[in-house]
C-alpha cells in the first residue's frame, strides 16, 4: 500500500496527535491507519496492540474509544522507547501504556482480558532477509510466528472479544484457515484496493471466540492516485489532516 508523506520524514502530524519515528524501523503507513480506523471501537473497556512500533493504533484507539485502557507490546527497544513518548505526549497519555516484551512473555504474566486486540504484524515467512535486522523483524515472521500470535489472541481475548489484523491478501487468507484450529473463527473480513479496478492488496479480519455468520465487505482507497473514494474519506477524516 502506498506510504503517506508528510512534511517532515520523522513526524507524521495527525489531526489530535502526532508520531514521532525517527527511531523507528517502520514510518507510518496505510496498513497501521487503516487497522485502527477499522475496528470495532465500541464498548471495548481494555484494547491491546501487538507489536505497536510507532503507538500509532494504539493511540488511534484511545482517541477512538475515550474510555478504554489501551496496552500495547513492543519488543524492540527502539521502538518500545519512541512509542513510550509518543504515548506520553498525546492527549490520552493517561489511558495508554506500552511493555517492552514480546508478546510470548506477555502472554506468561499478563492475567487480563481484553475486549480487542489488534495487530499490524509481520507477514513474510520465507524469503531473502534485507540488510535492516529492525526492518526484518517487522517484515518476517522471525519473532512473531502465526502460530504464536494466534495463541496470544486466544489466550488473551475476553469470551466476546475482538481479534483484529491487516495483512496482505494471500497471506491473510492463509491466516484464516489457520486461526480456525485456534477456535479462532473469522467473523468480518473487508477486501481492500488501493485503487479502483486494481487487484485485491489486503485484507481486514476479525476473529472472534464464537462461530458467527461471516460479514464482508469491500474497500477501495482511491479512484486513482489521490483522489481519494468517499468511503476512505469517511473512514480516516478523524486522523489525517488532509481529509
């Protein structure tokens, strides 16, 4: 998905907030805001983020949802100490917290529950590593198999919680099937195009702990470069300064 630009390359200026990711090895994208403008804010009392990197969907939620304790899990330190700022200078800085762990340690002293969980995470299981070992551990699921984070979000969703990822097309198809036989059960999925008549680039899923009647829907990002489609607008004008 295309990266959005913004007028300084280490601060990303959102409407009520900014991310500050010098430090990071990932800058902010289309997948993180989309995740965290996408799900089902509502009536959640504690939300995780697995793997927050910049904050930035964990502080999305807490501007979202104006209740709910927002946690967040980040293993690399770099990372984990800009979140920790970005946190602290946003106006929720009250409600968010960050732990510098991974989500398998995490799992083995955390005894909440929680109403969402979202993650933004790695998706590449094979291939040739880049030179980057920051930009690997984001991009390959070195540190964050599957099946690992599918366990957190089993061990850890509340009976009626919500699961949620992004990640691109193919490999988010596979992930379902796979979560199943964590009686993780697929309950939303939005298919999204950057642009009109292109092909399908990601996809939006949700899972839940009980089987539910599957709702999908579509998402097309722009009718062609920058010329954003309504339903884009509506979902991100809360975030983006230019929408």
């Amino acid at each position: 998905m295309e990266k959005q630009v913004t007028e300084k390359e280490n601060t990303f200026k959102f409407k009520q907030f900014s991310i500050n990711q010098e430090n990071c090895a990932m800058k902010i994208g289309t997948d993180g805001v989309l995740l965290g403008a996408w799900f089902d804010a509502a009536n959640a009392s504690k939300i995780l983020d697995i793997g927050t990197g910049t904050g930035v969907i964990a502080i999305m939620s807490a501007q979202r949802n104006q209740v709910a304790k927002v946690h967040a899990v980040e293993i690399e330190e770099k990372a984990y100490e800009q979140s920790k700022q970005n946190m602290a200078a946003s106006a929720w800085n009250d409600r968010l917290e960050v732990f510098h762990k991974s989500i398998q340690d995490y799992c083995k002293s955390c005894s909440d529950k929680y109403d969402v969980i979202l993650s933004n995470p790695p998706f590449f299981s094979g291939g040739t590593l880049s030179v980057s070992n920051e930009r690997n551990d984001f991009r390959h699921t070195i540190k964050l198999p599957n099946g690992d984070l599918l366990r957190a979000a089993q061990t850890l969703l509340a009976p009626a919680g919500k699961f949620c990822v992004i990640l691109p097309f193919m490999e988010g198809l596979r992930f379902k099937e796979r979560a199943a036989s964590y009686k993780l059960f697929c309950t939303r999925m939005t298919k999204v195009k950057s642009v009109a008549g292109g092909r399908t680039e990601r996809v939006l899923l949700q899972f839940e702990l009980t089987d539910k009647p599957l709702v999908e829907d579509k998402l097309t990002i722009a009718v062609k470069e920058r010329d954003f489609t309504d339903e884009y607008v509506n979902l991100t004008k809360d975030f983006y300064l230019k929408m």
